[in-house]
C-alpha cells in the first residue's frame, strides 16, 4: 500500500455493501459487519421526503396512513425506483462513515450475475450520487464463495447457491472466475408471496408479506418434517371483512411452497448438467454450499441433496456470506479486485 493510500485511510472507509433485495449489510473495511437493515424507505407520498429508512421504515410496512408510502426499492435484486434507492444508500453510507470523515469512501457493492448495462450504470450513478468517491462491483455468488470461505482462486470446481430476496444466484467457481451460473427471480419474496395466494385460496384470508414471512420461518419447510408444526395465522376474512384466525399445519406451508422451491433445484439441475466433467468430478468431493437467508428453509439442503445426489451444506452465517466477501475482498482489494471485481455484464440466464 502506498503513502497515498494510507493518508486516504486516515479520511475515509472502503466500504461493501450486499444491496439486497429484502436486506441491506454494510461491511466497513477493518471493521467488519456494521450495519443489516431492511432494505425499506418509508416517505411522503405528496413530496417524496424521506421518513425513516431500514428497520424503522420496515415497521411502517403495511400500517401506513393514505399519504405515507413504505416502499423496497429492491425488486428482484436490482434497482427499481433510482431515487429512493439512492436515499437509502446515502443514509446507510453517512450511518457507517459518520461525519468526520473528510473524503469520501470507496464502495464496493455485490450485484447479480447477469446484470445488464442499464442496471450496472442505476447501481453505480446511485452509489456515486449517495456519496462515493468510485464504485466497484462483485457479483453475489462470488462474494459469498469468498465469505464462506472457499478458495475461488483454486483451479477446482466449487457450487455455491445464494438464496436472497429477490433472486436465487447458482454458480460454479473456479480460478477465480464463474465458469456455470443462473440466476432466476425465485427465493424468499418468491416464497412470501406462495403463501400469501395459499392462504386466499384455502382460508379466504388476507395477510400481509410481514406475515408470510413470519409463517415461512416458524413452520415453513422444503422436505417433510418428522413431526409437523402449527401456527395461527390473524388476517383479514375476504368474505366477510373481519379479523380472522386459522390454524395452518408445516404439511400446508410445504405444498404452498413447492413452486418457487422447485424453480431453485431446476436452477441447480440446470446449472449441473452444463458444467464441464473435470469440474463435476470436483463436485462430487466438493459438493454444494448454500447461503443467503432462503437457505435457512428447513429441510432445503435435504431436497437439493437428493434431487442432485450430491453433499449440500448451509453456510455457518448464511446471511452475512455476501458481505463478508465484499469486506474480503476489500481487504485484499490489490490481488482479488482484478479478479473477482468485474463489471462485464452476462446475458440473464432463466
């Protein structure tokens, strides 16, 4: 590291960040993980003013007044409303740099394989206009490859399946290149959403996607459980337009939750099948690893293991994978940001 680089250290932070669809983490370099909120922003519907932002803006969800709107700038782990986006991340940034840092950070954001050329310009002109001196991009598989800790500069085949929000990301790893990958807009918004129409159909019951939520965690599963669970479940009745309380079973939640569970083991099949056989030959040793919050799905490692006939295996902290990567590689910016830091853009594989 130069002189220059360590009199820039003394003025501001490189910081990474996982922009992710449901969640926002930042990790401050030499700091680590200091900052995981949702990716929510709450404001005034008549002059965009910003109200609140991540865990504060994400209580309002569901329970604002006419003139108030929570809004996820997030959709399908990419940008789609550019100004509140770029509010959001200049709170995050001012929240992590504080304000005596007289030069501005360097930023370092994970993306989606396949990001197009617009969406790869909105992440870099929001970052930019909410405070950053330049903006490097990694993709997310990537990052979380390297947060979990497998070697990606090895010449041998590594899988690594980051299940966000917004898209579930399917990639296989080796020399420090993504050599086979998908990414579909299927995982944990995917799942809310199944058990939302679920419990229409079924119960006539309106709920919320803080709810479907609550219902995935508590009794949600991707493989049949021992012993089943219950939960009740407080909506609004559709016939008659009254609070309601049904009781739902993990056997319901399981069937409702088959098509975007089902939609990532097709990922994973697909991604497989195109791999070259020196690396699907390494996958057999290496096996499958999982992150990002959907991994946590009771009984998904199971499925995939036996829809693949491969080992698969959840991250230690599946949810801080990706912003561990960014803050590794932040930290080795010199040797892995040639590498790993790429902002070629992949036609979006289904």
């Amino acid at each position: 590291m130069g002189i220059l680089d360590h009199i820039k250290g003394f003025f501001s932070n490189d910081i990474g960040i996982d922009l992710g669809t449901a969640n926002t983490l930042v990790n401050v370099r030499g700091r680590g993980i200091v900052l995981s909120e949702p990716s929510v922003v709450a404001v005034i519907s008549e002059t965009n003013k910003v109200l609140a932002v991540g865990i504060e803006a994400k209580r309002m969800l569901g329970r604002t007044p006419g003139n108030i709107r929570a809004i996820r700038p997030m959709k399908d782990g990419v940008i789609a409303d550019f100004d509140v986006t770029e509010e959001m991340l200049r709170y995050f940034i001012q929240k992590v740099s504080g304000k005596r840092k007289l030069m501005r950070p360097r930023v370092l954001v994970a993306v989606p394989s396949g990001i197009t050329e617009v969406e790869t310009r909105a992440v870099k002109e929001s970052a930019i206009r909410a405070g950053a001196r330049e903006v490097h991009l990694v993709e997310e598989p990537m990052a979380a490859a390297i947060g979990v800790g497998i070697q990606v500069q090895e010449p041998s085949g590594n899988m690594i399946v980051d299940i966000g929000g917004g898209t579930t990301e399917v990639a296989i790893i080796s020399l420090a290149g993504i050599v086979e990958w998908r990414s579909i807009k299927s995982g944990g918004d995917a799942m809310d959403q199944a058990i939302v129409q679920y419990l229409k159909r079924a119960y006539s019951l309106l709920i919320g996607e803080r709810t479907a939520e609550d219902i995935k965690i508590r009794v949600g599963s991707a493989y049949k459980l021992e012993e089943p669970i219950t939960m009740d479940v407080k909506g609004r009745d559709l016939m008659g337009g009254l609070p309601k309380t049904v009781t739902v079973s993990s056997e319901e939640i399981r069937e409702a939750l088959m098509e975007p569970v089902t939609r990532i083991v097709e990922a994973v099949r697909m991604s497989l099948e195109r791999c070259p056989p020196e690396l699907s030959a390494d996958l057999i040793d290496h096996g499958v690893m999982l992150a990002g919050g959907g991994s946590l799905l009771r009984g998904l490692d199971r499925l995939i293991s036996e829809e693949t006939g491969l080992p698969v295996a959840v991250a230690d902290e599946p949810l801080l994978a990706v912003a561990k990567g960014t803050g590794i590689v932040l930290e080795e910016m010199d040797t892995l940001s040639r590498t790993v830091c790429s902002s070629a853009k992949r036609p979006r594989r289904m």
